[in-house]
C-alpha cells in the first residue's frame, strides 16, 4: 500500500478512537427517566428508584422522593436518551472513510492516473453525507421512548412489566 493509503487509514482510525471514546467514562447508576400518567391524567415526571410491590419510586424535581401506588398508574413512559447524534457520527466515520479509500482505489485505475486526489475527495464527501443520514435515522429510530399501558391489564402481565421497570431502577433489588 502506498503512503498516501496508509495516512488515510490512519486518519480514519485516529477520527474514530477520538469520537467513540467519549462514553468511557465511568458515571454514579442512575434510573430510567419515567413520565407516568395517572388515572386522573395527573403526569409525574422522576428518576425511578425502586419498584416496590405495590408502588414505584421516583426522585421527584431532582430531590424529593415520591412513591406513586400502581393502582392509580394508566400509563408509563421510559423516556430514553436520544441516539440521534452518535449514530450520525458512526455513520459518518464509517462511510465516510470507506468512501474516501473507495474513491482513492478508483482514482488509481489507469485511466483516472491523476484525479485519485479528486475520486477520493469526491467519495468522502458522498459518503459522509449517506452516512450521516443513515446513521442519524438509525439512531434516532433506537432511540424512541417505551410506553407500558397499566389500565386494564391483568394483574400477572402487571408484574410482567414491574420486572421490566426492576431492571432500569438506580436500586434493582429492593425489598
């Protein structure tokens, strides 16, 4: 391989290790971000702490406890971080990058001798934009809130749906 296709790969690997690094960091576990509705379309918004028997636990305003009993709960909402941004940057790096050694590849093809600069250039601008909107919509599509609708359920598909909410409290086995 040439030197100019080794600083392309190079560059492609020192752009992705800087960017997909950024979620190293170790962080305190903290719990799912519920909206729940109330029979009385009442909303409370809070972290959830725990999931009691009979009741959930939510950090409530950012420093006040509140437990909200599961027989007033019509619906609850884990809101989810959006993913929109990190795939867009995955995208951008893997296509983009890829389109880049694609076009170089063709612009050494004997009839292009002196345009692999511009073929390069050419892929990775293509690429980088088919793969930032592929990336940000797949993203953004595993990124979507999850909704449980308590209301007229019964009461094993309930505790089917506790079990789930156990897993995302900061405090997972709580008696």
């Amino acid at each position: 391989m040439n030197p100019t296709g080794k600083k392309f790969i190079s560059l492609f690997l020192i752009l992705s290790l800087l960017s997909l690094s950024i979620n190293l960091f170790a962080k305190e576990r903290r719990g799912a971000k519920l909206i729940i509705t109330k029979l009385d379309e009442q909303q409370i918004e809070g972290e959830l702490i725990a999931v009691k028997k009979d009741s959930l636990l939510l950090l409530y305003a950012g420093r006040l406890d509140k437990s909200v009993g599961i027989e007033e709960i019509k619906v609850i909402t884990i809101v989810k971080k959006s993913k929109t941004s990190l795939g867009g940057r995955i995208g951008v790096l893997v296509c983009g990058g890829a389109a880049v050694l694609i076009g170089y590849e063709i612009g050494r093809n004997r009839y292009f001798v002196n345009y692999s600069s511009l073929f390069a250039i050419l892929g990775g601008v293509i690429g980088v934009l088919a793969g930032g909107l592929l990336g940000g919509f797949i993203g953004s599509s595993l990124g979507k809130d999850k909704t449980f609708q308590l209301e007229g359920i019964t009461d094993s598909e309930i505790q089917e749906t506790l079990n789930k909410l156990r897993k995302r409290a900061r405090i997972r086995d709580y008696e």
